[in-house]
C-alpha cells in the first residue's frame, strides 16, 4: 500500500504559518532555570506563548521572560529576549527558592517572585528606549502574595533640580486600602495624568493580566485580564522625559512601596496597542490558534481516505483541537474544513471526517487551549497521510 503524506512538524514549517491567521502561541527554543536543573521547549514544537520578537504580534522593545537569572561578573543579569539588549539586573532575587525562578508561570514557563522586602529588578538603560517615546505600552503579568497597603509593580525615576530621585514619568501600582484599587501614572512634558479604578478583586494566589497603554493623542488606559477597565479624562500631550531608572516589583525603599508576589513575562512597546493586540496578550493563558502553511499531495483525495497522525503533551485542563482545511480549487481559498479533532496525549492517529469534496492542496488549524494560565499544551508535530 502506497502511503502519500504531507507533515508540519520542523521550525520552517511553523515559521511558515501566516501571521495573520495566528496568535498567542509561540515556536522558540526556551530554557527555564528551575532551581539550577533545566527544562526546555523547543523551536520544533508550538505552545502557548509569547514570541521573541514581533512574529504575532508587533515587535517589543524588551521582553523580560523571567525565566532564568545568569550570574554575569558578579551581577544576577535579566536578559532581554526582545533581541534588543536592554538587560536588567536582579536585586536580592536569587535563581533558587521562593526567590527565585520556579515553574509555574504563564503558560508553564519560570516567573520570579519578590519577597516585599527590598527585591527588585532593574533595567540598566532605560533612558535609551523611553525618553523621547510618545507613546507606550506595558504588559505584565502579576500574582499578588500578600495584604500590603501598596505595592509597586513597577516605577520609573526622574532626578529633580537637584539631582535628587523623585517619582518618574511612568508608574502602576496596586493599592489595599478603600476597597482595592489599581493607579496608572503617566507625565510626559511635565504633564501628569492619573487614572485610578476601583479593585476589589485583590486576592493574593491568582495570576492576572495588567496593562497600561497611552500616546500622546488618546488617554492614559488601564486593562485587566483583556479588557480595559479605566482611562483618564484628558490627554498627556508630548513625550516621555526625564527617565533615569525602572525598576519592577519594588523601588528599593525609594517611596517603601515593594511587591510581594510573583511577576512573569514583563513587555514594553514603544507604541500603544490596540484593544485587540491586548486581547492576544492577555489570551495566552487560555487560548491560542496556529494556522499551517497549505501543502499538496500527490493527488486530490477526500476525508474518508485520510487519517492524522498527531505527537502532543496534553496536561490535564489543557487541549489541543485540529481542523483540516482543503483548497479544491487551488486559488488560496480554503472552502472545506473538517469535523474537529480533539487530540489525546502522546502520538496518536485518527480519522479524518465531513470532507466530501477532493483535494490535493491541505493546511491544518491547531487550537491550543488551557484553564489553568500555568500550563500548555504542546504539539510536536502533524501529519496527514492518504492511502
């Protein structure tokens, strides 16, 4: 029996994938420092995740992963994943223990977590890619552990008259008192605008999804796990100035406002997102869509002669489900999509059904979809043989 088949499974045919019909996963080589023993994805297999630089998305000018801390001439060194080289320091966050980085971060990657009692993370040159910017995203991820009054999640500095620090153009952070709340500040041209919006929901243990976003001919916005929940009254028009330090999950008793808690996955753009970009940023900790590149077998066959074959992890509360389309007429238009097929863990075949039209040319849809943000599922590889 002659076996035809067409297989999605090495980093060019993920990088194949058009970027507009994919979002909130990722195909990178990663290496998570947990407590000095390493675990690995890999550019071969797709995950939920946040790629290196703007593949499905638009290019940030940092990325702190907070995966893993490199001890680097005697400075605990934070890299910057964007390509970019806008490397931080870490600051009494060690790379083992509660200090450290430990799985169990968004989508199964390290995350590092503060203390409340001076840790920080420091960028080394903020200046070079804030000051003069108008316009600015901040992404993060955030998982509260204690009932502290106020806490930063992360603060910029300005020097006064004097030389002096003093609060910076841009800052969030998180309140108990009154109920709960979350304060976004921004100046630009010495400027300040502030939003503040009512948070009840300030339970320590659960991870949620912060953003503030502006440019200087739309408010100052605050979103919350996807969707905005505050904007300012009035603009801040200009650009932002003055910046000398940002520091994440504490101000090294600067204004005594440090966080206890974890923090992952840090973004700065140097643009303001869209509602929806934001959505995707939020959406990888539930769901996450790749769509493959077409290809051809040897000759147009229909559903009932096809199988997949599939390899996948599939942790509990995660799933993946593949639709095989068909382009009949080999004009770009994919018009058949099979019955969804809801992929078990480890490597498995199955039928191919509702695809009564032959073709040869095919592409795969893959959603990768999880109820805990901690995990994803990982898909290793596709294949579509017809006999």
């Amino acid at each position: 029996m002659t076996v035809d088949s067409a297989t999605w499974s090495t980093t060019a045919d993920w990088d194949a994938a058009p970027a507009d019909l994919s979002a909130s996963v990722v195909h990178e080589d990663l290496v998570i420092d947990t407590d000095g023993d390493d675990t690995s994805k890999l550019s071969d297999q797709v995950y939920l995740g946040y790629p290196t630089t703007g593949r499905w998305d638009r290019d940030p000018v940092v990325y702190y992963r907070f995966d893993r801390i490199i001890s680097n001439g005697g400075e605990q060194e934070v890299e910057d994943a964007s390509g970019n080289d806008h490397d931080a320091v870490a600051r009494y966050v060690d790379a083992d223990g509660a200090e450290g980085t430990e799985v169990g971060g968004i989508a199964g990657t390290g995350s590092f977590a503060f203390d409340g009692a001076g840790d920080y993370v420091f960028s080394k040159d903020p200046a070079s890619y804030l000051n003069g910017e108008d316009a600015i995203t901040v992404s993060m991820w955030v998982k509260p552990l204690s009932s502290a009054s106020e806490e930063s999640l992360f603060f910029e500095t300005g020097a006064d008259d004097e030389g002096d620090d003093e609060p910076g153009p841009i800052s969030l952070t998180r309140d108990k008192k009154g109920g709960g709340s979350l304060r976004g500040d921004l100046s630009a041209n010495k400027t300040t605008k502030g939003v503040s919006v009512a948070d009840g929901d300030q339970r320590s243990g659960r991870w949620r999804h912060l953003v503030i976003a502006w440019s200087d001919t739309d408010p100052l916005e605050l979103h919350l796990n996807g969707r905005q929940i505050a904007s300012s009254n009035k603009e801040a028009r200009g650009v932002i100035s003055n910046v000398t330090d940002f520091r994440i999950g504490g101000d090294d008793d600067l204004f005594g406002r440090d966080f206890t808690g974890k923090i992952d996955a840090v973004r700065i753009y140097d643009e303001e997102l869209t509602d929806e970009e934001i959505d995707d940023l939020y959406n990888v900790s539930n769901r996450g869509v790749l769509v493959t590149a077409g290809k051809n077998l040897s000759s147009a066959v229909t559903g009932d002669d096809l199988q997949l074959e599939t390899a996948a992890a599939v942790p509990s509360g995660t799933a993946v489900t593949v639709y095989v389309e068909t382009d009949p007429d080999g004009d770009g238009v994919y018009e058949g999509t099979s019955s969804a097929i809801r992929l078990d863990d480890g490597t498995n075949v199955y039928d191919v059904q509702d695809l009564p039209t032959a073709s040869e040319r095919f592409r795969v849809r893959m959603v990768l979809e999880t109820t805990d943000p901690t995990k994803t599922p990982i898909v290793g590889g596709v294949r579509l043989d017809s006999s």
